[in-house]
C-alpha cells in the first residue's frame, strides 16, 4: 500500500490530500481509508457511504486537549450526531455540547453523563430539556431573560449566559450567531440584566459563527467578551468563573480553501485572552470550547457511486451519483464548494471538468458545481468526497422517500458499523 498518492492530483496533491483523514493512502488505482479499500467499504456497506476515520476524530481531540489540558471540551454534538463517535471522544476526555433532548440521548448512551462534562444549548428549551438539564446536574447556557428564570425554577444549578456582541463573523450568514439581530443569546443590555437577576450565574458564553478559517474574529469575541466582563464587574460587581467560547474552528472543503490547525486557532486564543484579562484586570475563567466541526469533518468522506454521465452544455457535463443534498445538504443551503476524486481510478490525471449531481429532484441538486476528474467517468465508478465528517449526515432529510446511508468506523485495516443503513420499511414504517 502506497502512503498517500492520490495520483492525478499534480498541481494540488498536497492541498487535496489535506482535506482526507490521516490515514488516506492508495493500493495501486483505489483509494483506501483507515488501511481498507473504498471498493471493498461499499461492497460491503453499500452506496452512498459515510467513512469516519477513527485516527482523525482521536488526533483531533488531542489537539484540542493538549493545547487546553484545563479546559473542557464538550464536541459540538450536532456536527456528527453518533454514538460510537461520542464514544471515542469520551475516551479522548472530551464532553458534549447538546441542543436537543435527541442529542442529550445519544450523548448518555455514549457515556457522557456526568453534568460535569455536558453543556446544555438551545433558543428554545423546552421545560422537558431543562428538566433534564437539572436532572444531569449540567452546565446550562441560558438564551433568554424568560428561560434564565424557568431555568432557576427547574432547579438547574450551573448556568451561563449567552453574550451576542454584534460581531459579523466572516462566514456565511446562515452560521453567524453572533451579530445584531441573531436569534441566539441576549444583546448587551439584557446581559447585564441577566447578571444583576441571576447574581449565582456562573459566566458567559459566545459563540460567535461556524466554518471560521481564520483566528481574527475570534480574537475580537475574546475582546469582546473581557471588556464585557470588565464592565459587568463595574457596573453589578459580578465577576466571571466560567467562560464558554463555542465552537467555530472551519475545516476546508475544497482546495482554495487554507486549514487553521486546531493547536495555531487554541493557542491564538488563549493568548488573547490571557491579554484581554491583564489588560482588564480580570481572573482567568475556567473555560469550555464546543468545537463541532473541527472535530470530525476531516475524518470523514462519503463515498458515492457514479450512475448516469450527461452533457448538456458544451461545457457542463454532469456526473451524476446516488445520494446528493438529502445527505449533504451543504452545497444547496449556504453555497458550500466540495473536492472529490475517483476513489477507484486514483492514480490517474484528472484532466476534465464536470459537475456533480445529485440525484433529487431540485435543479439546486449540485453536489459539486466544477471538479476536475479523469476523463470519461463512468457507471460504477466510486466518487470520494472529502471533509464531509461534519453537519452533512447530521442535517441528512429523507426528500424524495431517500433513506439515509450508513456510517463505518475505519482503523487499522477494518471497518466496523456505526450508522445503519435507513431502509424503506424504516420510513414506510412511519406511515399511518
Ligand atoms: C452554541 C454552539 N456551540 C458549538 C457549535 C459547534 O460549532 P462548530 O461546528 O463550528 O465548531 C455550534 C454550532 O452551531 C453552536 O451553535
């Protein structure tokens, strides 16, 4: 087996081999993933495929807990709602950040279940997921004036505040959160009221966009947020224990695309803030981060299969596969560009451009608008689309009656189940 060859890719090989997990190589034309073939993955799993690669999620974890070893990082549960995946993390010393009682669920059933390591999320909790919040003995981030006082008469002991603070995050504006406007967390002014109201409040949380690939905005949040503090202190004599700072670490997609390493984008802002608080005189909070994205969208590629190949333009030829925006729906809903090869003809020269389609029924079906691939794919071929360990099976629908497709753990040469197959008596099971 060849270490890393995804021949065919000259010019960009080591940008494009950046957005496989780790553990990408090729044996001879196929790509394999975690020591196994992508032929044999669908041979046995079958069509479209999630592959999480299980040394990527572990490296990931890593970076993050060896860059902050006192912080808690609780993963971003929604990015990759699965078990097996909390699991793994949960070995890593990671919690989880959960937005629903679904996700609260999945992250108990992986072992998460010490309050301490859970951060309950949401703009609209429900009194059942306060309850539960309280029942876990879970730090919650408050969302609103009215849920901060259900939330005290639920019984639920630690709390932050969610802190917008008006920044426009450079990311596209359906994963901002923190700008004027947002329907997440509370404006300045009703976070002051919050603290006055809630003295016990044990700190603030910010969480200010997703897909950032650059540390800048970060930084302004951490800015942000200590000149905040400092004048919360002034002004009610509240000071911080806990600061919460989100997620929001971005993974590229596609080869124009740079990666900020996880270890650059934790120690960037541990700096600043260690910075932000001298400057204000602060103590240094305990801290959460709730990375998502960054934990496991590099661990994963969807293997498709190629059905029909059409021209239609004399420039525009769509390669057509079997799975499309019911399994990522990325590309239709803010724009996101995708990288793919031929898993199963790595070794020769992409040289033409296609489009790639999915198979729904929405002319906005585009996987991937322009790829370049070897000439004359064809029925059968297998097309690997990196980077899709994130919100792509999480956000997965059932449009045209489409049953999800499976998820497999990848390592050391074996593949094992993680996500069965949805079959059509699943859905047809719901039917009345
Ligand atoms: C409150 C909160 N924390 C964490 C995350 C995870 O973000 P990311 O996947 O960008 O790291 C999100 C994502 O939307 C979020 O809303």
């Amino acid at each position: 087996m060849t270490k890393v060859r995804l021949l065919g890719h000259r010019q960009n090989r080591a940008v494009l081999h950046d957005l496989f997990p780790d553990t990408v190589a090729t044996d001879g034309a196929m790509l394999t993933l975690g020591g196994v073939s992508a032929a044999e993955l669908v041979a046995e799993f079958g069509s479209p495929l999630v592959v999480m690669d299980e040394a990527t999620v572990r490296a990931s974890a890593r970076a993050y807990r060896e860059t902050a070893p006192e912080a808690l990082i609780a993963f971003g549960t929604k990015a990759f709602p699965n078990v097996a995946i909390l699991r793994i993390l949960a070995e890593e010393g990671i919690g989880a950040d959960v937005s629903t009682l679904g996700e609260l669920r999945f992250a108990l059933a992986a072992g998460i279940d010490d309050g301490a390591r859970l951060v309950v999320h949401g703009n609209n909790k429900s009194d059942a997921e306060l309850a539960a919040a309280a029942e876990h003995r879970s730090l919650l981030v408050a969302d609103s004036l009215e849920e901060l006082d259900r939330a005290r008469a639920a019984g639920v002991e630690r709390m932050l505040v969610r802190f917008t603070p008006g920044i426009e995050a450079d990311t596209h504006e359906a994963i901002r959160t923190a700008h004027h406007g947002s329907k997440f967390g509370l404006p300045p002014h009703d976070t002051l009221e919050a603290l006055r109201r809630a003295p016990e409040l044990e700190g603030l949380h910010v969480h200010i966009g997703s897909q950032l690939l650059t540390p800048g905005d970060a930084k302004t949040a951490v800015d942000w947020i200590a000149t905040f503090a400092a004048k919360a202190r002034a002004e009610t004599g509240w000071t911080w224990r806990t600061l919460d700072l989100g997620g929001g670490l971005g993974v590229p997609t596609n080869e124009d695309e740079s990666a900020l390493p996880i270890r650059d984008y934790v120690g960037i802002v541990l700096e600043e803030l260690e910075r932000a608080c001298a400057l204000h005189r602060l103590e240094l909070p305990s801290l959460v981060f709730e990375p998502g994205r960054s934990l496991v969208a590099r661990a994963g590629v969807t293997l498709y299969t190629v059905g029909s190949v059409k021209q239609v333009a004399s420039s525009t030829t769509y390669v057509a596969v079997d799975g499309g925006m019911s399994d990522n729906p990325r590309p239709a809903l803010y724009g996101a560009r995708y990288a793919a090869l031929l898993a199963n003809r790595a070794d020769e020269e992409p040289t033409e451009v296609y489009a790639v389609a999915g198979k729904h029924c929405e002319s906005g079906d585009v996987l991937i608008d322009r790829v370049t691939l070897p000439a004359g794919p064809r029925r059968g071929d297998l097309l690997a689309v990196p980077s899709t360990g994130a919100y792509t099976l999480g956000m997965s629908s059932n449009y045209n009656v489409t049953p999800a497709p499976a998820a497999v753990l990848v390592g050391g040469g074996s593949a094992r189940l993680i996500r069965r197959r949805q079959t059509l008596d699943d859905l047809l099971a719901l039917e009345a």
